[in-house]
C-alpha cells in the first residue's frame, strides 16, 4: 500500500476528529480491511490524476505563474547546484507552490 493512501487517510481523520460518519470513531489505517485500503489509494490516484490533467496543466501554462515562482527561489548554477540539481528543485518547490503554497512560508 502507498504511503498516500495512508496520509490521505490520517488528513480525513484530523479533519473529521478521528470519527466516522456514525460519530463512532475510526479505525488506524492499518485495521482496515485490504479492500478498503486499496480503495484509499485508488482515490488518491484518481484525485492525482484529476490535479494533473487540470491544475496542474494550467499552472504549467501560465508562464507569468511559472516565472514568478521561479524569481522566489535560489536555485540554478548561481547557488552552486548541478544543472540536474536546479531542475529538481525547481520543479519540486513548484509543485509544492501548487499543492500547499503555506508549506513555503514555514
């Protein structure tokens, strides 16, 4: 099983305290029955794939966005990265700026 599915499943629980729709409370992730976790990570790869095919494709074509992101962050050649380096970092602060811009701001 994926780590997603499991994080998906602990943020469900945070956000409904742990209880389920009967107000009883939750079982861990692991307690579930093997359907019921694949059916998790299914959701997410559905919730992915819906993120990339339309988020995340429109970001990547609004190039003042792209732009504008990329001026925030000290990566490239300057900073001393390797070309491979500088991609990666800024394809992954990027996706984090799409996905949860307050994690930038810690």
């Amino acid at each position: 099983m994926t780590d997603r599915a499991k994080a998906a499943y602990a943020a469900y629980g945070e956000s409904v305290h742990w209880k389920n729709f009967r107000g009883e409370p939750m079982p861990q992730f692991s307690e579930l029955p093997e359907a019921i976790q694949c059916a998790w990570d299914s959701a997410c790869e559905g919730a992915l794939q819906h993120w990339l095919e339309n988020e995340f494709r429109d970001a990547c074509n609004d190039h003042e966005k792209v732009w504008r992101h990329a001026a925030v962050f000290n990566v490239g050649l300057a900073s001393g990265d390797t070309p491979v380096a500088s991609l990666s970092k800024a394809i992954a602060s990027f996706v984090v700026a799409l996905i949860a811009p307050a994690v930038l701001k810690s």
